[in-house]
C-alpha cells in the first residue's frame, strides 16, 4: 500500500485552491483520481452544524477547490455526508447542517451538487474482519469514486479523527449508536473503523489541518491554528502523520495498533515517506491533547503491568464521567438520542440527565452536544491513574 503522505504550508482559506494545486501536483494531479464522466462523492467531516470558524467540520474553502478541480476534468461531484450519532438523516436535518457549515456556500460558488438522498441499504461485506454487514447511505452505493475530506481534530473516544474516522460519516445518524452500544472498546471500535475503510475505498483523502481542534474534539474542544494541508492515497498512512503533528502517542491512537496486527501499513512514522516537509517541523509540541489522553504512569507511579489491569477492571472508576453543565443544556435531545445505551433522559423538558451507573464512557453525548452542555470530569481514582 501507498505511503507517501504530502504537505503544504496553507495559512489562511483564501489560499486554498492556489495551495491544493501545489499539494496534489507530485501526487499527480487531481487526474490521477478523477476521470471525465465520474460521479466523484467529496466526504467532507459534517460531524454537526456548526460555523467553519468553530473547527469543527471541514472548511468549505476547501470542499469548494476540491469540487471545482474534479469539474473541470469533467467529472461531477457531490457534497454528501451523515451528521452525528444524535440527528437523524433527514432532509431538513442535512439543510440546515449544509447552511450551518457552509457547504450551501460550496453549493453556489463551485456549482457542486449537495445530497439530499436520506435513504441508506445495508449492505454484505464479506471481507470485513470484524463486520460483515454495514449500513451505508445511498450516495455512496452510486457514486464512481470517493475523495475523503478529513478534519485534523482530538477525539475523546478515538484519540484523534482523521481520515480513517471520517469514512464512519457513510453509516447514517440514528445507526450509528448502535456501532457503540456494540464496539464500545476502543480497539474494536478501530476494528470496525478500519473495516468501513476498506469497504469505501477512498481514492485520495486530504486532510484540512489549516484551523484544526485540539483539546476536547471532536467538537467541544478549541480551535488551533495549524496552517497545513495534507494528502495520502492512504488513509492509514495519512493519520500516522496527523497523529505525529498533534504528539498524539501511538497506544493513545487505537487504530494504528489494530491496523498492525492486520498486518497493514504504515502504521509507525517510520514506514512514512512525507513529501514536502519534514515532518520533525510538523510536529506542535504544545498541542492540547483530549482530558481522556492517558498521560501517566500509573498509580503511585506503578509499572504498566499492574495499572492496566485494574483499568480494565475499573473502567467506569477510572474513565471521565460525562456531566450535564444544567445551566447550559437546552434539553434538544440530541444526546440522548445518540447514547447507545439509552442512559440519558430529558428532566420535565428542562435538562438532561445522565445514568452514571450504566453509562459505557464512549462520550457520543459530549461529541454532539452543540451547546458544550456537557463536561468531562475526573475523579480521584482517574487523576491517580494519569497523574505525571
């Protein structure tokens, strides 16, 4: 498999077609992947509706560059995506997602075509390793070929989204939970990430890290100026450098060991060929990494081989417990219509609230909660565990 990741320095929106020329140029051009007649699906990250300036989807800047080179090699493309686990995959629903993002914006300026085709087919994927069924929305089953358009975010379930997390956006809304309430270990989670990818096949996956999210992400953390394009034939081979950028830990970024022991590559930096960098520069040494990084050693600075076991054993104890911030919450439901296991219930219309007790820590609630409503918090047993 292709490992070769490319970069380019990209310090502002306006740049971004001049700067994705320049990108894919070595790669050989946007015709390398893209041929006159296709219908060519542009999966950009439309996680929820929320502003570009928020960093919390991919910039319609640069959906619209990507849209208008495919057009003029005489392909036709199309904007399609799932939002979250909590919204469903409506019509009105992906309107309002579309405005609020800026992909209407893409829509006018690049004359590409926005997909209001909510119906989904699940489909067989014999080849999976871990799943061999998945829901897939239509868009994806008609199309000739996918460019992925990732976002450079932290994930606090995940450790970071990136190219291979994005493809999780062809399962539609109200599905999703049910991959959590199922895969709520993160290596199996990876598993089935790893699985869609090979059932999607992206052509080309570029990755917007020009304003990318550190700290709580995918969506409640802060947006960080990064100033960087990037692209990879590769999905896999492109989250090995997002994840070098953010000095997200391989261990703390469970897709890379999953692919590992599939026997795919690269999974190391050392397996990476970078063109245009060097990727020692990449690197943002004082990029915040999500609350549920594990950054120490253990308790009272225990080895590993005592500490991880009773992590497993206590996870609830040792993991951030969501809490409702009630002054914040507008009791939308959109948590809890993204909890897999259905925990969360709206209080007399007024807050949510969340059963601690049974609560499976994947933080779908956090990830979608447009308000920030819900916070992350440790308890002393969790700050012994990762105390420095």
């Amino acid at each position: 498999m292709d490992n070769k990741v490319y970069a380019v320095r990209c310090q502002d929106y306006s740049q971004a077609e001049e700067k994705l020329k320049e990108l894919l140029e070595p790669m050989g051009g946007m015709e390398r992947f893209v041929k006159s007649g296709e219908n060519i699906l542009l999966k950009p990250n439309l996680l929820l509706a929320a502003a570009p300036e928020k960093a919390v989807t991919t910039h319609p800047a640069l959906v619209t560059a990507v849209g208008n080179m495919t057009k003029s090699l005489g392909a036709s493309p199309l904007i399609a995506d799932s939002p979250g686990s909590g919204y469903p995959h409506s019509a009105k629903r992906l309107n309002h997602l579309y405005e609020r993002c800026g992909m209407d914006k893409a829509e006018a300026d690049g004359n590409i075509s926005l997909n209001y085709d909510t119906t989904w087919k699940a489909v067989s994927f014999p080849d999976g390793k871990l799943i061999k069924r998945i829901e897939v929305i239509t868009p994806v089953l008609e199309t000739d070929g996918m460019i992925n358009l990732c976002k450079l975010k932290t994930h606090t379930f995940m450790g970071m989204t990136g190219a291979v997390k994005n493809i999780f956006g062809i399962i539609p809304g109200l599905k999703k939970p049910g991959y959590h309430a199922k895969l709520h270990d993160t290596g199996c989670f990876a598993d089935m990430l790893l699985d869609l990818s090979a059932y999607a096949v992206p052509r080309l996956s570029i990755m917007d890290a020009v304003l990318a999210m550190e700290g709580n992400g995918p969506s409640g953390g802060e947006p960080r100026q990064v100033g960087l394009l990037l692209a990879a034939a590769n999905p896999l081979a492109l989250d090995v450098v997002a994840g070098e950028i953010m000095g997200l830990p391989r261990d703390n970024n469970p897709i890379l060991p999953a692919a590992e022991k599939r026997g795919l590559s690269p999974t190391r930096p050392e397996e990476i060929e970078l063109i245009g960098m060097d990727l020692r520069k990449l690197r943002i040494p004082d990029f915040k990494l999500q609350a549920t990084f594990s950054q120490g050693s253990g308790l009272a600075l225990l080895p590993s081989w005592i500490t991880k076991p009773i992590e497993a054993l206590c996870r609830t104890g040792t993991s951030l417990k969501p809490r409702v911030l009630r002054d914040k919450c507008t009791a939308c439901g959109a948590c809890r219509d993204s909890c897999p296991v259905h925990v969360i219930e709206i209080i007399g219309g007024k807050y949510a609230l969340i059963n601690h007790k049974n609560c499976i820590r994947c933080y779908c609630c956090h990830e979608i909660c447009q308000d920030k409503a819900i916070e992350l918090r440790s308890n002393l047993l969790h700050r012994l565990i990762n105390r420095k």
